[in-house]
C-alpha cells in the first residue's frame, strides 16, 4: 500500500512536469516564429543625431590609381568611438554607390571601430567586404590607404591602425595588402602621399 | 621575528604549490621530448599515435589505430573487453595473450591491457593483428614504427645533374611536403606524414663534390633524407611537391672551389667561362658571384592570386613571366634562382624563409593585375614592429636594414623601363614578404599595356617587361654587391 502523502507529492510533481513542458513547448515555438530571416539579419546601425561637419575622406579612384582627399559634410555624434564608426561608413557609403570610383563587393560593410588603447584603433569590417574585394596589390593598397588615413585624420590621437575581417586575423585583404600586421600611420603617411 | 615567521607559513604552501606546479611542467615536457610514436600509413590517410611502454613492452591503443580506418566500438563487457570493427567482433581479456578476433583464436605476444576503459595491444603484435583486422598486406617496420597498410608508399629516386652549380633533383612518385633543417654541411629532410619507402640502399651516393651524398634513416615515426655537402645546400619544390631540387648556395660553390689551382666563376651555360685575371684572389672571386637574384612568382596551387579573366589566373603569369625573366637574367651571366617552377602552393613565410636562406642580392617578387596599365613597382612599406634583439631581427620589420637598397633598385628598375617607353609607377606596399626579406626587394606588378588585357600575357610584352627589368638589375650590380 503506497502511503497517501507520496501519491500526492509524486501527483504534484508530474503535474509541474508537465506544466513546464507545456510552457518550454510555447516558448519554443515564439522563437522560432521571431527568428529574422537571413536577408534582414546584419545590424541595422542607429540613425545618427547631431551637428554636421564638415570632414576630410581619402577618396580611392581607380582609374588613375589615386587616393584624393575629399570634403563632405556628415552629422557626427559626439563620442570618439561613434565619429570614427560614422566617418568610415560615409566612406563605404561613397564606395557602395553605382558610380563609385572604387566599388566595393555586394554587401561589404563596417562592423566596427574599437579605440583599443591610446593611439590603436581596430577597424573591423565584414566577411563580404574582404570575400568580394577585387585581388590586385594597387586595387587593395587603395583600399587599406583610403580606410587608415580616412580614420587617423578625422580622428585626431590615433597612430596606428589593425584591420580585422569578421572580428578575425587575417592574412591579406584579397591575396595581396597585408592584414596580419598593425600599421603605422606616420610610414602609411608617406604611401598616401605617393598615392596622391 | 613574529611577523617575519608568520608570513613564512603563510607563503609555504603558495611556494610549495609554485614548486610541485614546476616539477610536472618538466615531467611532462621531459616526457614530451621522449614521447615514443607509431606512424600509420594506409592509402587514404596517415596518422601518428603515442606508443605507451609497460613492464618493458611497447602498447598502443587498439580503438585509436582502427578509429580512421573503419567504424570501431568498444565496450567492457564483464572481464572481457568487446570491440566491433566494421560490424566483426572480437574480445580480449585484461591480463591475458589469449584473445578472439574476428571470431578465430588470436594469441597476442604480450598480455592485454585495460586502463580506463581503453584497450592497449603490443606494438609487436601490429603486423599480424591488422592483417587479421583488414584482410590486407601490412609491413611494419618495427624498429622506426612505421606501419605501412595495403600498397601506401612513396618512392623516390635522386640524380645529380651535373649543371653548374651541380643541383640533386629528388622524384618523388607523390607529393611531399617535409619539414627541411640545414646545419653546417647538411640538408635534413624530415617525412612525418609520407609514407616514403626506404631506397634500395640507405646511403647514396653521387660523383659530386659539392652533393656527395644522401642518407635515408628512418626512427620514432618518420622518415629521413639527409643530404650532405660541404658548401650550404638549400631546396626548392617544384612539380607540384613531387620534386626537389637541392642545390648548393652560389656564394658557398664559389667558395667551395676557391681551393682549386685555378678559381673559376660559375656561369651560367650559354657563356663563355671567364679567365681569371692573373693574381686575382678567392675573395674577389667570391665576391663577384655573390650577386645573385631570387625571382618569386607569387601565388601558386590553391592560391590563384587575381582572376584576371574568366581563363587567366594571376600565378599563371607570373610564373610565365618568372621564367622568361630567369632566361633573360641568365643570358646577362647572372645567377637566378625562381622560388616555384611549377604550380606549387607555398606560404609567405616559406618563400622568405627560402629567399633568407640564399642570400641573394636581389629578391624580386611577381604580380599581376587587370587594372590600370604598364608596370608598378613597389617596396616594403613596413608594418609598427617591434625592434631586433641582438642579432636577431623582428620577423615583420627584416626589411628595414635594407630599404635603401632596395629603392635603389627600384629606382633602376623605374629607369630601365623607362627608357623603353613602359609606363612605370614606384610606390610602397603593405606587401608581403618584402619586408620579411633580409635582401634588396622589389615586387613588380606588370599591368596590360594601354589597358589591353588580351597582350599581358603576350611574349613581346613580357620580353620588353623582363629585358627592362634584367638591365635595372645589372646596372646596381655594384652597388647591391657593395651593399652586402
């Protein structure tokens, strides 16, 4: 004869047994429904609020193979971390255009921009920017130059630059400019200026 | 002294702990330098297993060696040990030779042993074992424990070609790809992975001074070539991995012939051995051949570099171009040597290793490009390094001993092709391994003349490319041999 009280306790417990069943069953199923589809799932970035001004873009163009320094007016917000994010993406911005002097690959775009430590900033772009950036050592020298000296001369303090792909290491930007090292802006200075 | 023996206890055991922490790192490392190891060869994979020794017997784990070769499990089954290979059965008991495999009696020569619910066989008992197991041939070399399943092999022969410098080309019957140490009048080449077979004789021997002779060993695993010489040797892959070519460093030949009555330059065939002048000394002689150039065609194998057009991939023109450029520098009498003369996959790192290696006065690096047209130069632009220590420099800042030579190269290089009305551009490039090369270093870049795609890879445009940059180099031959 199994005592009254332990058919109760044991009653109880499949009871809440099942009732969390049925509650991880609901769960489970709004998940899924919320899940976004693939086309919609990179970061939608934050409308930017604030003054514009007037900055400074090193423009890649192509055909002659030069880098320009470019003037355009963008709103910029005030932290030191958002401007840098914000001046680089006017820049892809240029690049992603139909009649962009330098296009970039479909759906290449800034990740992020850490300010790692005084003078270091890690520039972090996608894995379409690299997978779809066209191979040849003066089509991506344009594009590391245009990034690192875009970014040390909006951002007054930054004396050397590391380019990561998808938050990674990587070997080289297409086959050719390479990204295992960190550059200097002061020597990349002097590659601009033969650029221009 | 209260306080001061208070904060002895209470140190002693942080100490106690550094050391005991200390003591199993060298355990373990002293272990790890000693680690006995079997290497496994089949046809489709080749594997390396740490052998276990106990009571004097060599053990290796039965799961582990059939693991890549089949569907294994195994489970303890009572006093018995059950494992399943490819849907057969077999059992062995812990503490006993007697054991069933495959469903027939099987008497292993050394007890069976179980830890932790693995299964640990002799090593001896491998060749039977696994032909019992397989139901193929199996050669195992007991004393280098290499295990050799089926028909796995690689051969290879080695000839001398009496060139000058006299170079030992090495066929191989697949590809390989060795871990390669030189020492003072050696080549080691070390097959983990190959399963190369050992030669009919395990010393040979060629009629050259400069490659007398070949080793091959085998121990703990792996295979061995040692190729020795009394000048530095280097190597160089070619045929998709399925050929090496040694060949003794060209400033060490001129010095290994400077004994010799009457020193001779080395030369290039095609030319005319020049006479030495009279009082001329081994120094000089050294000296002059000490100009020396690599030639790099970048990319290669997996890595096709650019795609210029749906048929034209980047490495195959500039391996084109690098042969042509070779031919070229040859004919002007100096000593070249291309870094790949097939399509070979090589990393960054290998082709400044390599280059390092040689010592040339020069190192060029090729590259090709859709845009744009004519021909663009580059140097290192060199990466934030850390400094060198002593006399060892900071692998991504090598360069930085030998930028101005390597502008003045580039310089020349501008010149010459200027003066045969190819479009030239000089700039400076985050490009690998120029700033890993301890040489002068110029990447050139040959873009299509007047944007014409179709003419990169046209002869007359690559002769005109590699005749300008063959004058570039020979114009700084004095000031490159002076700089070194």
């Amino acid at each position: 004869m199994i005592p009254r009280h332990l058919v109760i306790g044991i009653a109880a417990m499949l009871a809440v047994a099942l009732g969390m069943s049925f509650y991880a069953w609901r769960m489970r199923g709004r998940v899924t429904q919320a899940e976004t589809p693939a086309e919609y799932a990179h970061p939608v970035a934050a409308p930017v609020q604030g003054p514009t001004e007037q900055v400074t873009l090193y423009v890649a163009y192509d055909d002659p193979g030069v880098l320009r320094a470019q003037s355009a007016s963008i709103p910029l917000p005030a932290g030191r971390q958002e401007r840098a994010q914000e001046l680089l993406r006017a820049l892809l911005g240029l690049y992603l255009d139909k009649s962009s002097s330098h296009p970039l690959g479909p759906g290449a775009e800034l990740r992020d921009v850490y300010l790692v430590d005084p003078g270091l900033a890690v520039i972090d772009v996608n894995d379409a920017f690299a997978d779809g950036h066209r191979s040849g050592v003066l089509v991506e020298e344009l594009t590391v130059a245009s990034l690192v000296q875009t970014l040390a001369t909006g951002i007054p303090g930054i004396n050397r630059v590391q380019i990561l792909v998808g938050g990674r290491e990587r070997e080289t930007l297409a086959g050719h400019a390479d990204l295992s090292c960190v550059y200097d802006v002061a020597a990349l200075g002097q590659m601009v200026a033969e650029l221009q | 002294m209260p306080w001061s023996s208070r904060r002895t206890k209470r140190a002693a055991p942080a100490v106690i702990s550094c050391l005991a922490l200390l003591f199993a790192f060298v355990l373990a490392v002293s272990g790890f330098a000693d680690e006995k190891r079997l290497t496994i060869y089949s046809g489709a994979t080749s594997y390396s297993l740490t052998v276990r020794e106990k009571d004097g017997t060599d053990y290796v784990g039965l799961v582990e060696i059939l693991q890549p070769l089949g569907s294994v499990s195994a489970r303890t089954d009572g006093r018995a040990w059950r494992l399943t290979y490819n849907g057969s059965d077999s059992e062995f008991t812990p503490g006993k030779t007697r054991a069933r495999v495959q469903g027939q009696a099987f008497d292993l020569p050394a007890n069976f042993l179980l830890e932790n619910g693995r299964g640990f066989v002799p090593l001896s008992s491998l060749p039977s074992l696994m032909q019992r197991f397989l139901w193929i041939p199996v050669n195992f070399h007991e004393a280098s424990r290499r295990l050799f399943i089926g028909n796995a092999g690689v051969h290879f022969t080695a000839q001398i070609n009496k060139t000058n410098p006299p170079t030992l080309v090495m066929n191989f019957t697949s590809p390989v790809n060795p871990m390669i140490a030189t020492e003072p009048g050696k080549l080691r080449m070390v097959f983990t992975r190959e399963p190369l077979v050992p030669p009919g004789s395990q010393t040979l021997t060629f009629d050259s001074q400069a490659i007398p002779s070949a080793t091959f060993q085998e121990s703990n695993g792996a295979a061995e070539i040692a190729v020795s010489g009394p000048v530095p040797l280097f190597a160089s892959f070619s045929n998709d991995g399925r050929t090496i070519t040694i060949t003794p460093a060209p400033q060490a030949t001129a010095h290994a012939q400077a004994p010799a009555a009457t020193p001779a330059v080395p030369v290039p065939a095609g030319r005319p051995a020049p006479q030495a002048l009279p009082g001329a000394t081994p120094a000089a002689v050294s000296s002059a051949v000490q100009y020396f150039v690599v030639v790099d065609p970048s990319h290669g194998g997996d890595e096709r570099g650019a795609a210029l057009s749906d048929q034209l991939a980047e490495k195959d023109v500039t391996l084109a171009f690098a042969l042509r450029l070779r031919q070229q520098l040859q004919t002007r009498g100096l000593t070249t040597l291309v870094l790949r003369e097939g399509d070979a996959t090589m990393s960054l790192d290998q082709r400044a290793n390599m280059t390092n290696a040689a010592h040339p006065a020069i190192y060029v690096c090729l590259h090709a490009a859709s845009q744009g047209s004519g021909v663009r130069l580059y140097t290192a632009l060199l990466p934030a390094g850390a400094e060198g220590r002593g006399p060892f420099l900071d692998w991504n800042t090598a360069q930085s001993g030998f930028r101005a030579a390597s502008q003045t190269a580039e310089t020349s290089l501008a010149t010459e092709l200027g003066k045969r009305q190819v479009a030239v551009r000089s700039l400076l490039a985050p490009l690998r391994p120029l700033n890993n090369i301890t040489a002068a270093a110029v990447a050139i870049e040959i873009a299509p003349p007047a944007g014409k795609l179709a003419d990169l890879n046209s002869p007359g445009y690559q002769q005109l490319v590699a005749e300008s940059v063959t004058a570039g180099i020979e114009a700084v031959r004095d000031q490159l041999g002076a700089t070194r």
